[in-house]
C-alpha cells in the first residue's frame, strides 16, 4: 500500500527507491536533504564506478533546531528552497532527468517536513523522497558496496539528525538500524553529562539490537569525514585521500582525545572545513569514541560513498554489481584518455608470463596499471611521471585500498622513469614494503617496455616467457618482427631484466 501524501507529493514506503529493472545507465543525478546540508550528484555514466560529472553542496542546517521546536530551522528552510531550485535547473540544463531526490531525518521528523516537500514541489517540480531510518541505513550500506565490494563489517552514517548502521556482509546488507545520535540533535543539549548519557544509552540498544561482534567499522559521512582528515593532519599521514583510509581503534581513540584538547577554531584552520561542519565534530568524536568502546572493532574506515552512491547501486543489476568498480574506472579512463583504447589489455596479457602465481589482489593491480599506462600521454614529458603517480593516488577509485593506491601509482612512475628517489613522492611510497616496491618497480619497466616494443600497437608481434628456474627472461619474436627490436627496445628489455635480477635472451622463431 502507498503512503504517498497527495498534496505534499513526499513518498515514504519505499516505492520510490530506483528500480534496477527500469533505468539504463545514462546520466543521472541525485540530490540529498540532509539535516546539515543539501547536495546534488550528477553521475555520468553511472556505471559499476561512478564518474563525478557535477558535486555541489550547501550547508543549510534545516535540522539546527528540530529538537527546541519540532520544525525545521527557518533559515536553513529558506535556503535549502534556493538550493533545490538551482540544482533542479542544473540537471535540466545537463540532462541528467529524472532526478533522484532523498530526504532524511530532519524531513522526516519535522512537523512541517511534509509542507517543505510541497513547497520544494511547486517550486522545483522535484518531488522529495523521504527514507525511513531503516531505508537511510541501508542506502548508505549499499553506498560503500559500491566502492568497496569485499566490505565487511558494520557500517555507521552520521548525519546532523540521526545516525544509521548497517551490517555488511558476502556483498549484502543485512540488519539495519537508526538512531537519534545526530551531532545537530545532540548539540541542543545543554548538559554535558545529559549529552553523554545520550550518547552511551542509544548506543547500549544499538548494540543489544546487532549483537555480533564486528572486524571493521565503516564510516560514512562529513562528521566522520572530518575527524579522519584530523587524524591524517596530527599523524602526518602522507596520501591524502580519505576514501579507504583506516586507523586503529588506538589511533582513532588518541585522535578523539586531541581534539578535545583544541578549539574548534583552531580544528577548522588544520582542516579547511566549513565552520557549520567543524563546530558539530567534537560531539561526533564522543560518539565515536563510544562506539569503539562498545562495538570494538579491530580496524575503522573511512569510505567516501554513502546514501547517493547507494541509490547509484540500487538501479544496478546484479550482473553489473559483480563487475570490479577498480577494473571498470580504469577500462573507462583507458577509452576517454589513451592514444591506442584497447591496448591496455593486449599488455596485460604480453606481461601475465612475468607474474604467474601472483595473488588475486596484486594480478588486479597489474591489469588496472596497463590499463592506465597511457593515459597520461598530453602531459609534459618533465612530469608525466608525476602525473601518472599523482592519478592513481588521488583520482576517484573505488575497490582500491592505500597501499593499493601506492603500488598502482609507483608501478606508473617506473613506466615513465628509471627511479622513483629524489622525488616529492618518497614519503608516500615509503608506505609500500619492500617487496611491494621491488614488484611495482618491475610492473613498471614492464610496461615501459611492452608499450615500447610494440608502439602501443594492438597487434603485438611478440611473446615473453619467464624461466624461473634458469632466472632467464626471453623474447620470442614472429618470424618477420626482428625490425621491432631497435636499441631502445634492447635498452628497456634489459632494465626489465636488471630489476628481475635475471638474464635475457632473444629468440627469433
């Protein structure tokens, strides 16, 4: 049965959510009315690995007051109409219709949630989908599917209103539930010890109500996102990209502690955070603090994907969900941005024989690394190494941990330079072991040599085999190719073989 109310146009039974059977994977965008901001995503594509076309967010604080007076904030109200009326003509403008709307605990709890809806539907034509506690839990889970398709463990989405988990398992979300532990809600508490029992009785019934202990806890949203930048900033961590970054419980505890000790001013200048954001951190951080108290997880991380990427995730078929989000943004860059589309897996398959026996995990990074040798061909030759590092350790990539990111951005370094010392980007590979780095070296002159070889053509003339025994690297050449093997050839085919600590023969059949 539909609950949809006629007048407000606001749908709450969950028939609103995008059916996965009806959508192909045009552009479309989505926009979240959250209890601290508004924001609209316009995913281009929308395929297994989400391309950012348009991100724009406004920090209106319909939530401020929700628990003094049981309305919206007016303010925030007056805006969040301002915002939706722009970000509805921007979707136009892009064809990215129909839009996806989704309004949360502040709409949701609001006595006059359901006049805002009307209003923002006479004013905008977008028709405002309210998630109930349990849809918002899920949503956000899905979220975090679909950068990290192996996660596991207990997902947490901190909003201004509510704060959600959901377990994560097998590539399936599993118990759901919400609670009230938004830092907006909580910050209207004037008591600190009242604040503090909030905190440690929601958090007591949530763990009655999930009971199983959890490996890992993923953190989605601002709040979360911003102690996780406070804890990069007080370790130095070096790769600034929060999505898939982790800490320990111990680090995560010090860090709450440090920012106890600190202004929130003085917060915000480390983080370059709004104040709106910033000034609800320290209760966030309590929360947090109890949830590791409670739940103690062994690994807390951070994923960057939340309720819009969830909705992405649920028009996906399942046929699509299995696909590797990493595999998938790298085959798409390949095709947007290299001289020779296609070519990446024909010098994925040439090197395999240099890398039998590899693990699953590192065989993924070596096809995502040929499938990105080249992409960077437009940039300067003095920097083109740099760039290439850079665009596998910041670009948006999803099913991608740090250590991952490091290795990907090392081996494309080495495919451009000899050497990766004496560069600005020695901290971030001192991330990797040595093995790591050994490896990422070898991919690299791997694929310098491969795309040398054969001019990036997508006929290669030419085999490799690897004797691991006799520790000999061989060249097998088609009869008619020798004239491939010029001296930078022969050059690159040596290095090869100087960072495998081998010889190298040619054969010519």
């Amino acid at each position: 049965m539909t609950t949809m109310n006629e007048s407000t146009g606001a749908r709450s039974d969950g028939s609103w959510l995008i059916k996965r059977d009806k959508r192909g994977l045009e552009r479309l965008a989505v926009v979240d009315v959250g209890s601290n901001s508004v924001r609209m995503v316009v995913f281009d594509g929308a395929a297994r690995s989400p391309a950012y076309f348009f991100n724009e967010k406004i920090m209106c604080g319909l939530g401020a007051e929700l628990s003094e007076t049981g309305r919206l904030h007016p303010e925030g109200r007056a805006r969040a109409l301002v915002a939706l009326k722009r970000f509805a003509m921007l979707a136009r403008g892009m064809q990215a219709e129909p839009i996806y709307t989704v309004a949360t605990a502040a709409v949701r709890e609001a006595e006059d949630g359901g006049e805002f809806c009307a209003e923002v539907l006479a004013a905008t034509g977008l028709r405002l989908n309210v998630a109930s506690g349990e849809e918002e839990a899920r949503l956000s889970a899905q979220g975090v599917l679909l950068g990290w398709p192996t996660a596991k463990g207990l997902m947490c989405d901190i909003g201004g209103s509510s704060m959600e988990l959901a377990e994560i398992a097998d590539g399936e979300v599993g118990l759901c539930r919400s609670s009230t532990l938004g830092p907006l809600k909580l910050a209207t508490i004037a008591d600190q010890d009242r604040i503090q029992a909030e905190i440690r009785s929601q958090i007591d019934d949530l763990r009655l109500a999930l009971g199983q202990e959890y490996a890992t806890l993923f953190l989605v949203g601002g709040s979360w996102r911003a102690i996780a930048r406070l804890d990069m900033e007080r370790r130095k961590y070096p790769l600034k990209v929060l999505h898939e970054y982790a800490m320990t419980p111990e680090q995560a505890l010090e860090t709450v502690a440090w920012i106890g000790g600190h202004q929130v001013d003085e917060l915000r200048a480390i983080t370059g955070s709004s104040p709106e954001r910033m000034r609800l951190v320290p209760i966030a951080a309590r929360v947090l603090k109890e949830l590791i108290t409670q739940f103690a997880p062994r690994q807390i991380a951070v994923s960057s994907y939340g309720i819009r990427e969830g909705l992405l995730y649920e028009q996906m078929p399942k046929s699509l969900r299995k696909r590797d989000p990493l595999i998938e943004a790298c085959i798409y860059m390949e095709r947007a941005s290299a001289r020779n589309p296609g070519f990446g897996k024909v010098l994925y398959q040439f090197l395999k024989p240099l890398f039998k026996g590899e693990s699953r995990e590192r065989q993924r990074l070596i096809k995502a690394g040929c499938l990105l040798h080249d992409v960077t061909w437009r940039a300067h030759p003095d920097y083109r190494a740099e760039v290439c590092f850079d665009n596998a350790t910041r670009a948006n990539l999803g099913g991608l941990d740090h250590v991952g990111r490091i290795f990907l951005g090392t081996a494309l370094l080495h495919r451009y330079k000899n050497s990766g010392r004496g560069t600005v980007l020695e901290d971030v590979t001192a991330m990797l072991s040595d093995e790591e780095r050994r490896a990422a070296e070898i991919l690299g002159r791997a694929m310098r040599f491969g795309a040398m070889l054969s001019g990036a053509s997508v006929k290669m003339k030419c085999k490799l085999q690897y004797h691991r025994v006799d520790k000999v690297l061989e060249l097998l050449v088609e009869p008619g190719a020798a004239d491939l093997l010029g001296e930078v050839v022969k050059t690159r085919f040596d290095n090869l073989a100087s960072a495998m600590d081998c010889t190298t023969r040619i054969t010519i059949l």
